[in-house]
C-alpha cells in the first residue's frame, strides 16, 4: 500500500516539485525582498543618522516599532502572497 511518493520521503530522498508548483519561487522572491531591504536599509540609515541629523537613535527607535506594529496589524488584512512578500520586506 506504500505509494512511491511515501517510499521516496522514507528512503531520505528529496521531493520532486513540478512545473507548476510555485511555493518553492515565492518563498524565495521573498527572501530575495528581505535581503534587498536589509541592505539599502544598512547603508542608508547610517547616512541619515549620522550626516543628515534627520533621525536620533530613539526616533529612528520610535519609526522602527511604529513600522513594525503596522506591518503586523497588515498580517491580518493580507491573504495573497504577494502581501505577504511585501510584509515580509517591510
């Protein structure tokens, strides 16, 4: 009664994925999102802190849990992956 799909998992060997599965893409598209925000965030936010004098530290601070405590709140509204994506990047 062992499908091949069940023999294959057992047997330590790795999932086949078809053509039309697209799960494996948008994970990585949204890993592709996060880094790409991580590094412009690295770069820019020195910048504005140190030269510019926009943002202190607590007010970058303050920013930071306001985006965060927002993007949160977007997890309930959101059901599509591509929201996902660009919560995941916010």
């Amino acid at each position: 009664m062992d499908t091949s799909d069940e023999t294959e998992i057992r047997s330590g060997g790795s999932p086949t994925f078809t053509a039309d599965d697209t799960q494996p893409r948008r994970g990585l598209l949204a890993l592709l999102v996060y880094t790409s925000v991580a590094l412009v965030a690295s770069i820019v936010l020195p910048y504005l802190i140190i030269t510019r004098r926009l943002f202190g530290m607590r007010r970058l601070w303050i920013v930071s849990q306001a985006v965060f405590g927002i993007s949160m709140l977007g997890t309930f509204v959101t059901s599509s992956s591509l929201g996902t994506t660009v919560l995941f990047g916010i």
